[in-house]
C-alpha cells in the first residue's frame, strides 16, 4: 500500500511539472525554443519599422547619404548602420577621382567632410584616403572613417539586401561605372539617378537599370516628364518632395514611370507620401519608428 501511494505522489508531481512547461510561451514539439524576430521583421532585405496601410507591402524607405542622421553622411558606417536597421534601399553620391576610382561624396569639394580640401578629381584614390572624415551625425562615436569607394559601398548593399539608389555626381568614365555596378551583380535592382545628360550616357550603354532623373522645385513635372521620356526602358522621376501631389504621382505613374520622392523624415509626410503610391521616399530617419529593427542579413 505505502508503495502504491508513493507511485501515485511520483505520477502527480511530474503531470503537475508537464502542465507548467507547456504553458512557458516560444516552446513546442521536442521542448526547442521558437526562434524570435524583432517584431514585423521578415527574411532578405530589412523591412520598414512605420506602420504600413499598404496590404502588408513594406513601405521603401532609402536612407539618404546612409543613415544620416545617425552616423558621418556618405560614410561606411552610415551604409552599414542603415543596412541592419529597417530601410529598403541606401542612396549615396558619386565623384571620380584623378585616376578614375569612383568614391562616395556628395559635395563638389571635401572641404566640409573631411580635413582635407579640393574636389575630389584632384586626388588619386590612394591620396584621398589619406584624409579622414571629421564631420557629420555622431561623428565622436567614429575613429578614423575614411571616403568610401563605390565598390565598399556596393558591398554593403549586397551584404545587407539593399537596393543601391546612386545619384551622379561628377564622372566621366562611364564605361567603368557601369562595370563597377556589373561586378556587384546589382544591375537589375539598382537605381541610378542625376541629371539628364548623365543618364543619357548611361542608357547609352545599358539598357536594364532604371534610371531616375532628379526633380527639383523651379521645373514643372510635366518637363521631367519629357525629358526622361527621351530615354528607354525602366525610367522615372526622383522628385522633390514638396512638389508632389496625388494628381502628380497619378500623372507620373500614367506616363508608365516611377515616382520617387526626396527627402522627408516625418511620419505624418511619409504616410500621405505613401498613400499617393510613391515608389520610394528618401530619407533621413526612418519616419514615425518606436524601434529599429535590426537586419540579421550579414
């Protein structure tokens, strides 16, 4: 009898201990622990962290310069830093250098970035990665940062699953643009845009990237509308925000085009933007976000 009520003290403990581990949330079959995501993250390429009203379709944001607003504009780690949070693409700008390397810099000249000065057609490469990056968002938080190549940059895109938007600054070669963005195996999501005569030279020679020409608020979008209308296949316009209304995104979109927008970074402009159908918007921060996802694609 002692042995029967000691059996059944035994069997009622260890039905008492499954009941408890059953009801632990993340586990199931075999006991394993259900791998988390940050909340809405998904596979590939990082996702938006803003609310979306678009059916479960991420909204594209690009991070202007990279993550601008958190690290030095146009530097690796602002590529690098908006690769692992939530941004669809990562927008920088392209100068050739005296022996036509192509580097990330937005201004005509490096006085404002760096310590050093000129344009950056005056140095080779080698020299201009002599001087170091001594501006921009956080900029105690860096060491040595250093003027990115375009193929360090291109890097970064494939690494983190992001589309590279490229604006043209000042090249003349571009032949081996063109081959760098090849190399990267990115032709078919890149997007390069700039002004008319640069794209131009790049349908030229390729006709599968889209090409974006750059709106700004002084030109009626019906004259970009023509101007990009000149040039074949997968085309746009990238334009000025403030610019852009529905009946414009409408018209663009009518005309068989893509519609960008540059640059807005708060949640209130980014949902209006999105409900008129934009393609992208560029931009600083990423608008209205509580948290930023991290992107596990490394």
């Amino acid at each position: 009898m002692y042995n029967i009520r000691r059996l059944l003290t035994i069997a009622a403990a260890a039905l008492f201990i499954i009941s408890i581990l059953s009801s632990l949330p993340g586990l199931h079959s075999g006991g394993k622990a259900e791998s988390k995501r940050p909340a809405g993250q998904t596979d590939g390429a990082a996702q938006t962290a803003a609310s979306s009203d678009t059916g479960g379709e991420p909204e594209k944001f690009v991070a202007h310069r990279g993550y601008s607003a958190a690290a030095p504009e146009n530097t690796a780690a602002a590529f690098e830093l908006a690769g692992k949070t939530a941004f669809w693409g990562i927008e920088t700008d392209i100068s050739e250098t005296y022996d036509n390397e192509f580097v990330c810099m937005h201004d005509d000249t490096i006085d404002r970035m760096t310590d050093g000065g000129g344009e950056p057609g005056d140095y080779t490469y080698a020299q201009l990665r002599e001087f170091t990056i001594d501006e921009g968002a956080n900029i105690e938080r860096y060491g040595s940062l250093k003027i990115p190549s375009m193929v360090e940059y291109l890097n970064i895109c494939v690494t983190y699953g992001c589309v590279p938007i490229i604006e043209i600054k000042h090249i003349s070669d571009y032949d081996k643009f063109l081959q760098t963005i090849y190399n990267s195996n990115l032709q078919s999501r890149c997007i390069v845009t700039g002004a008319i005569g640069d794209l131009r030279e790049i349908r030229a020679r390729d006709q599968e990237i889209a090409v974006m020409v750059i709106g700004y608020t002084n030109i009626e979008y019906t004259k970009y509308i023509d101007l990009i209308n000149e040039l074949s296949g997968k085309r746009g316009i990238l334009y000025q925000y403030d610019m852009v209304t529905q009946d414009v995104a409408n018209e663009i979109h009518d005309a068989g085009l893509l519609c960008g927008v540059w640059w807005l970074d708060t949640a209130e402009e980014a949902k209006r933007y999105m409900s008129y159908g934009v393609d992208y918007v560029v931009t600083n921060e990423i608008p209205g976000a509580t948290n930023l996802m991290i992107n596990d694609t490394e």
